[in-house]
C-alpha cells in the first residue's frame, strides 16, 4: 500500500494546548495571542487598519501629538476597525493605550468587549501593570464590560512572561474582587503559564497550598509533571506521579506523555521506555505525541538510527508525527551534516501529508548558509515558494547576509526584488542586513545608503546602530554633504521616530554628554552617546572641513580625492603631527605619552617563600579525600579550585580531581580534564600536596558527603567544622565560600594554594595548540581589551542605561526578572560606587583620555551578546575577536570554559591587558601577568568615572580628572594586588 493512501488514517499529535480548553459546552474560548474579530472586514477596513496602524508606530513617544495626527479618522472609527488597529500595534503599549483613550473620546463611540480584552493583554505584554489594574477596576464600575476568567488568563500570562510569578499568583487571588470563584480550569492556566515560563517552584508551592480546596483531575498533575521536566527536575516528578497514582486520578495519554517526557529530559530514556511497554497493559494506548516524545529525547542524545526506528514504527500502527517533532529530526540531521538525509525526510513529510513550515527549511537553509552554498540556498528558496510554504524573515535575512558576505551582490539584488513580487515586504531587521552588510564592503557605501533610503521612505524606524554605522562609514570618507542629505530626508519623515534620528546621523546626540551643566547623571550614563570623539576632537573640525570641501559628485573624482584626503588627514591628525591634538593634550599641552609610558613606583611579584620549594613534608598519613566541585565560569571555578587546594592542605586530605558543576547559565557542558592537563596538574603539585585521579575500591563506588562551607572563613573554621566529616566518612565534597581569609592559613597551605592557582594549571595540548593558533593570528603589537557589557550582567547590576539602542534595552529587560534597577537618588549613589558597567562607547572614551591610539590593535576578550559593540569598534576600528579568526568545526563545538581559555591564553599573553570590571577573570589574568612579568595591566575605574560625570566636569576638566584617576592606580600597581601569593617591591 502506498504512503500516499495512508495518509488520511494518520492519527495526529494534538497540541498540549487543549489540555487547557474550557470544558464547559457554553464558555467561549479566545486566546488574546490569536484574537480573531467577530464581523467579517469590510473592504476599506484594511487600508485604515493600515494608515492608523502607521501614525501609532509614528508617534511611539510620550511628547509625541497622537492625538492631533488621529483627529482626521474621527468620523470612520468604529468598534471593529479599534479591534483590527489594537491587534495589529499589540507591541506599541503605550501608543495602543493612548488611541484607546482617545477613541473613548469620539462623539457616538463605544468599545466593545472585545476591545477591553485586547488592551488588557496590550498593557500586560508592555509592563503597564499599574494600568492594567486602574483599568479592570474601572471596567468593574462602570459595568462597560463583563469580567471573565479569561481576561486573568490573560494577566496569568503576562506576569509570567514578566517573571513576576508571585504576581501571577496574587492576580489569581484578586478574581474574587471582580466577582469570579477561581474553578479547577482557572488554577490550571495559572499552573500552565507558571510551568511555561519555568516558575515551576512558584507553581508547585501554590498547587500544594489549595490542592485541598479542588476535585484534582490528572490534566492539573500533567501541567506540573511536564514543567519539572522542562527543568529536569526528575523527582518532583516522579512524585507527582506517584501522588497522581495514590489519588485514583485516572491516568490518562497526556498525564503519561507528561511523565515519559520528564523522565527523557532527566536523562532517564530507558526508565520512560519501561514505562512506556507498561502502558498497553494498563488500558492506556500511546499516542502520536508518545513517540515524538522519545524521538525528541534521542535527537537530544543524537542517536540519529534510533530515531529512525521510531518513526518506522510510528508508521506500522498509522500514527504520524506532527511538524514540530520533524523538525527536530531535520535540525539534527542538518547539525551532523546529513543534508540528504534531511531532504529526504522533508520530501516524506509532504508525501504523508504533514505540511513542512517555515522552520523546516529554515533548518536546511541555515546549513547551506553557515557552509557557503550559494546555489542549494537560492535553489532551497526557489522550493519553498513552489511547495507553498512563502519564506519568511529568517529565511530572507540569512540568504542576503550569505549573498553579501562573499560578494554575490547580484544575487542579493535580485532576491530583494523577489520578496516584493512574492508579497513580502521587508521589516527594519531585513533592511539592516543589507545596510550592514553593504558598508562593510569596499565601494557599497552608495547602495547602503539607496537601501537606507527606501527604509526611510517606507516609514520604518532603523536600529540606532544601523544610524551609528551608516554615519560613521560616511564621516570616515568626509561626506559630510551626503550625511546632511540623508539628515533631511529623515527629517521630512511622518514617523517622529525617524526624525528624531536625524539628530544621530548628524552626530548631535553625543554632544548631549558635556553640554547643559545641570544635565543629571542619569542623562548622561546611558552609554550609547554614539560619537564620543567628536567631543574630543572640535579643535580640528575646520580642519577636516577644509580637506572634505574639495570633494566632487563625480564618482572617479571623489576616489581619488577622498583617497589622498585620507593620507593628509592621517599626516595631519597623527599624534606625531602639530595639528593633532589627544584627549589628554587638552589637560595637559605637553604631555604626550600614553598610560604606559607612566613610571610605576610599585609592583606586585611571586613570594620567594613558595617559589624556592622549601616545603613542609606532607604527612606520611591521609585524614581522607576531598572533592573540590566548582561551579560558574571558568575563572570563577579556577578559583574555586584554588582556594580547595588550600582546605585540602590545611585538612591534610588527599585530592581527587575537582568537578566542573554543569552550569546552563553558562551554556556550558566541559570538565576539568576537557580544559586543564591533568597529568601536568599532578606532577606540578608534587610535594604540595598528593592528587589522585582515581579512588580507592572500597570508596569509588559512593558519592562523596558534602559539606557547606559557605560560612567557612579561616583555618580555624575548616578544622572545627569541616575536619570532623572527613574523618567520620573519609570521602567529601566541598565548595570553598567566596570570601577566604587565606592570611590564617599557615604557610604550607598558602603555598599548595599558590602553586596549584599560578604553576600547576596548563591548557590541554589541544587546547592550547588553539589558543596558541589563536595568539599567533592576532595582529601585532596588540591590547586584549576585558569588556563587560552582557545583558545578563548589566541586569544583574541593577543599573540604568536610558540611551542605549531599543533591542539592548528589551535585552535587559528579559534578563532582569524580579530584580529591577535602582532609580531616582539610590540610583546615583550606587552608580557613584562603582557598581555600573563601562558601555563600550565609554570605555573607547576613556582608552582616548589614556591616549592608547585608535589605530591599537584590539583583541576583544568576550563572550556572546555583548551590546552596544559598535560604541567601541566606530573608534577603534582595528578590533578581532577569536570568532573572526578561528575556523573549523572544532571550534564551533567548543562551550563555555574552553572558550574562556582562549581569552584567558590570550590576555596573559598580550602585550597589554585592560578590563573594563574586576571580575574573577580579570583577577586571574592580572596575577598571571604579574607572575610572568608582565605590568601593562589596567583596570578601568568605573568610580572615577562615575564620580567625576556626577560633578559636571566635561572637556578638559574631565579628561584630567580621568588620567589621574588612572595614573594613580597604575603608579601605585593597585588592582593587581595579591597578597595570598604576591609581595609589594617598591621601585
């Protein structure tokens, strides 16, 4: 039988979704994320949808005259063009709330219900939760709108999305006051968007104090179940199974496909299978969603043969997977560079009438994409349009960004024009592809800026990096007439947006940093401040304008000209020329050396007590092992490793190899011995202390005891608290507590501690053959430059940045969750204690106050999603990463630690090292520098920086102020102090 006559008795995956549907016949259902209208459009709607769909996104800001601009519209609104237009700006809150409000005001005009439910969905998504509840309690007086359980769906929802989980909880408390007794299918969807967004101990503490007052179904303990298993959390699990079970809940398909998918995600596949031959035996027939579950878990483990079986399973009892759960499989198959294999599969699903979507390509056409395959990308485009499946964004912006990478800028023009004729219409995240990829390649300045153009044209707001970009390709080539041009054009915008904008490209924004005296720090700590050298270069602005003047429209002309306009400029602005003038000659007419040049009158050397070998003997008796387990970043772990190498010592313990803690924080997976050279590791400890890699029989088999250290200071305190367990069962694990006060130790422990810390750790041979590879790459002389500015850790620093780009401060956003930045006073005494991350438009600022030349060449030691990059590389052009250099799968693959190893390689070998923080890599790499020698190391000061902003200095004042601050940490070697291990030599 052929599949094609198959397909029809296919019994498909129902999404978990429907678990949640009310059962009741009588209760509508409408999810706010799909909200569809009652009455049919009429044939203008669409055009007015679109027309006041464009004013909001115009007239996105507070100060904005909304109102004014809608007026016109007065006499063609009603309630169905209100829902269309608040569907449609579901992501411009605050401009949605106002047209909302303003609608309310029409003479004759009423909202419908349905408007009332989409503004509340509108002011959760966008955080207005003040509003939202001003709002409900306004609707419940007036009685404008009846108040139902799925409108607190809705607030479930967006506090969740908020990671506000105990306001979730609170709002399902409140139904009360608007007249609703929470039911069974309420508590569900609070324990649904709760488990959703991984708020699963919020929801499983709620679930526990009300289980009492409700008749539990086997849906509720399937929710629960399934969000454990998203946090791998197997024994919660495994409880809620058995207390489903104990209940008499009848265990239904989705209670166990919630249950076999916890058990998959804990690692435990083959206990889910023994559950799953159990099944048939207790009346329960599995499912579509039961075999997806296990083909999901072994594309996780990447047991490609075993997915296969699954499927030709699936097929012989005529079930089929669903698009999500073939997608998998076409990822995985694509990852380990089986492409055929995934076409054929793609082929099967339409054979077996599963219609393929966006992502189904998408997986494909990222490989063809990441491996240079020019001709499979266009042909796989050319196939999605003729399987029905139109391509998307992803699809578009990855084929361009392809195109234009190796220069087929033919091809990217003609899939341009492709899009428009197929009904796409490019959005601000296509239209910065092309802009971006253009101007960084030779002689496409002119075609960045057409498509500029067309953007500007079209009424869409570009990224204030695509601005800072464009501007900064055409101030490089002193086409200042063309950026004015450009400036205009934005200006004669519709969109407000767009016309603020005008003022970036001119590079009027950044002189919003030393300008009105009584402009507060909050106005100037943003960090996007996109030109800072302006600020520091007007004395030569005539200058340039003079060079730029001559400079012709005609094409050949403008080559030549602009050619030896930059051979004069670089005579006339290099610091040897009399014209040019250094941040820091505005302090100091004089002086012309950089930080460097500073004589030091301190350094930070190895201890000779450690150094020379005379050790106490160890003990010819162990008191037991000890286990060092390590969590965090690799520098953090480093020195986890450290100070347990001195506990160890102090408790006269035998070593076991310390354990990397799997961290997904740090999206990382590598051990210890995927990182360090363990043979070297033992040798070098030799006499310090005895590392075993290997237990002893009788112990091996057994988890070690753990004991917390956490308030473990001093010698003292191990040998009190932490001695008696080691002795009592002669295996433990420990991890040392942040703050050590290693000064109590006696020396021999200091010494192991040392040793193992600055002479014992070195790079697998295969990683430091990368690392070395790496080195070697970079250009030379060159600064490893520590820059701190992930969205994580600016969150984590509870600090505010009002300029930065709109996407960096949605990415704080995301990653703040309860902890919310300080504001008003608190906020700038905090800011003044250092506690702020340098952006990197000021960290560029102050290495010019530092007089380290722009033309440096710059190793950024980072890691992924740092923001606002381009403040740093629009000044200091010459900047690598290891991404950039690096090639090959090897690196691809590479996690977390491995690829801080490179950086830390990297740093203690430069020929110079600033961090803009003082974390754990920082200190590291400055003791290692020290060890070798090695004392161009600096550590920019966030306080002073802070601190001399927050009194008004600018200019001059500023700039002097800065160099001191500096010149004096540097003089003094302060930053680089380790007492642990290191003694002060005064020079």
């Amino acid at each position: 039988m052929s599949l094609k006559s198959l397909a029809p008795k296919f019994k498909t995956l129902h999404s978990f979704n429907s678990l949640l549907r009310p059962t009741k016949p009588n209760t509508p259902f409408h999810p706010f994320s799909s909200l569809t209208h009652q009455n049919p459009p009429s044939p203008q709607l669409p055009h007015l949808v679109n027309e006041i769909s464009r004013i909001l996104s115009d007239h996105r800001d507070p100060h904005h005259d909304l109102e004014l601009s809608l007026r016109s519209w007065s006499t063609q609104i009603s309630p169905n063009l209100v829902e269309q237009v608040l569907k449609r700006c579901k992501n411009l809150g605050f401009s949605a709330h106002r047209f909302f409000i303003w609608a309310k005001t029409v003479p004759g005009f009423q909202h419908s219900d349905e408007c009332h439910h989409i503004l509340i969905d509108i002011l959760g998504s966008s955080g207005q939760f003040a509003l939202l509840w001003d709002f409900l309690i306004e609707m419940r007086e007036s009685k404008c709108c009846e108040i139902g359980p799925e409108l607190f769906w809705v607030i479930f929802r967006v506090y969740s999305r908020a990671n506000l989980p105990r306001d979730a909880i609170r709002a399902y408390s409140r139904m009360v006051e608007f007249g609703i007794k929470p039911s069974v299918h309420d508590l569900d969807q609070l324990l649904y968007t709760l488990c959703k967004r991984k708020h699963v101990k919020h929801a499983q503490e709620f679930f526990d104090k009300v289980k009492s007052g409700f008749e539990l179904g086997a849906k509720t303990y399937s929710i629960l179940m399934r969000g454990w298993g998203d946090i791998c959390d197997l024994g919660s699990a495994r409880k809620l199974f058995d207390e489903m079970t104990e209940k008499g809940c009848l265990v239904d398909v989705p209670a166990y496909n919630s249950y076999l998918e916890a058990l998959c995600k804990g690692g435990n596949v083959d206990e889910a299978y023994k559950i799953f031959r159990e099944m048939g035996s207790k009346g329960v027939e599995p499912d579509a969603g039961t075999y997806s579950i296990f083909i999901r878990a072994y594309c996780e483990a990447n047991d490609i043969h075993s997915v296969f079986s699954v499927l030709d399973r699936m097929k012989r009892y005529n079930l089929l997977a669903n698009v999500f759960t073939y997608n998998c499989v076409i990822k995985k198959l694509c990852k380990n560079e089986r492409v055929e294999e995934a076409y054929q599969l793609l082929d099967e699903m339409i054979e077996m009438g599963v219609k393929p979507d966006e992502w189904s390509y998408n997986a494909i056409q990222a490989y063809h994409c990441e491996h240079g395959e020019v001709n499979q990308a266009l042909r796989l485009l050319s196939r999605m349009e003729k399987d029905s499946c139109m391509p998307d964004r992803h699809t578009y912006n990855m084929v361009l960004k392809l195109l234009i990478r190796i220069g087929r800028f033919d091809r990217a023009t003609d899939v341009w024009e492709r899009m428009g004729k197929r009904g796409f219409y490019p959005s601000v995240s296509t239209y910065s592809v092309m802009i971006h990829g253009l101007c960084k390649k030779k002689h496409k300045l002119e075609e960045a800026c057409k498509y500029f153009e067309i953007m500007i044209d079209e009424g869409i707001p570009p990224y204030s990096s695509t601005v800072e970009m464009l501007r900064n390709r055409l101030l490089g080539l002193g086409l200042l007439d063309d950026i004015e041009i450009l400036a205009r054009k934005m200006e004669q915008s519709s969109s407000c947006s767009i016309q603020e904008f005008a003022t970036v490209l001119r590079g009027n924004k950044a002189s919003q940093l030393f300008e009105p005296e009584e402009s507060s720090l909050d106005e100037f700590s943003g960090g996007v401040q996109p030109d800072l050298k302006k600020q520091i270069m007007d004395t030569d602005a005539s200058v340039r304008k003079d060079i730029m003047a001559v400079i012709s429209v005609k094409p050949l002309f403008t080559v030549v000209v602009v050619t030896l306009s930059l051979i004069v400029a670089v005579l006339v602005f290099s610091p040897s020329s009399p014209f040019y003038q250094s941040p820091l000659s505005l302090a100091s007419p004089q002086r012309k050396l950089d930080i460097w040049s500073v004589r030091r009158l301190v350094e930070w050397r190895p201890c000779k007590w450690w150094l020379q070998g005379h050790l106490t003997a160890l003990p010819s008796r162990s008191n037991g092992f000890i286990r060092v387990d390590c969590y965090g970043g690799l520098n953090q772990m480093r020195r986890d490793l450290c100070d347990g190498v001195g506990v160890a010592r102090l408790l006269n313990a035998t070593l076991v190899l310390p354990k990397f803690e799997v961290a997904a924080y740090w999206n990382e997976s590598s051990g210890f011995a995927d990182v360090f050279d363990v043979d070297y590791f033992i040798q070098r400890m030799s006499g310090f202390i005895t590392v075993v890699k290997e237990l002893p029989s009788e112990i091996a088999s057994k988890e070690p005891f753990h004991v917390d250290c956490s308030k473990r200071k001093g010698q003292f305190d191990y040998i009190e608290s932490v001695l008696p367990s080691l002795l009592e069962h002669h295996y433990i694990s420990i991890t040392p507590a942040m703050s050590q006060r290693r000064d109590r130790y006696p020396q021999y422990a200091k010494a192991a501690l040392c040793q193992a810390c600055y002479s014992a750790l070195r790079l697998t041979k295969s990683l430091e053959k990368k690392a070395s590879q790496l080195l070697d790459a970079i250009p030379k002389p060159f600064l490893s430059l520590h820059l701190r500015f992930e969205p994580d850790m600016v969150a984590y620093s509870q600090c505010e940045y009002p300029y930065l780009a709109p996407a960096s401060i949605e990415a704080i956003k995301a990653a703040q969750g309860d902890r919310k930045p300080w504001t008003g006073e608190l906020a700038k005494i905090w800011r003044k204690r250092g506690k702020c991350p340098l952006t990197p438009n000021e960290a560029a600022f102050i290495l010019q106050v530092l007089s380290i030349p722009t033309n440096t060449n710059i190793y950024l030691a980072a890691g992924d999603g740092l923001m606002e990059i381009e403040g740093l590389t629009s000044i200091y052009t010459n900047v690598v990463t290891k991404s950039s250099l690096l090639s090959g799968e090897d690196f691809k693959i590479m996690h977390g630690n491995t690829k801080a190893a490179l950086d830390y390689y990297v740093s203690i070998n430069s020929d110079s090292y600033i961090a803009t923080y003082f974390g754990n890599m920082d200190k590291m790499v400055a003791a290692m520098r020290a060890f070798n020698g090695l004392y161009k190391t600096l550590f920019l000061s966030r306080r002073a920086f802070a601190e001399c902003t927050s009194q008004g200095l600018r200019g001059k004042e500023l700039t002097q102020a800065l160099w001191k601050a500096h010149k004096d940490e540097f003089v003094m070697g302060r930053g680089s102090a380790l007492p642990d291990c290191f003694c002060e030599f005064k020079l």
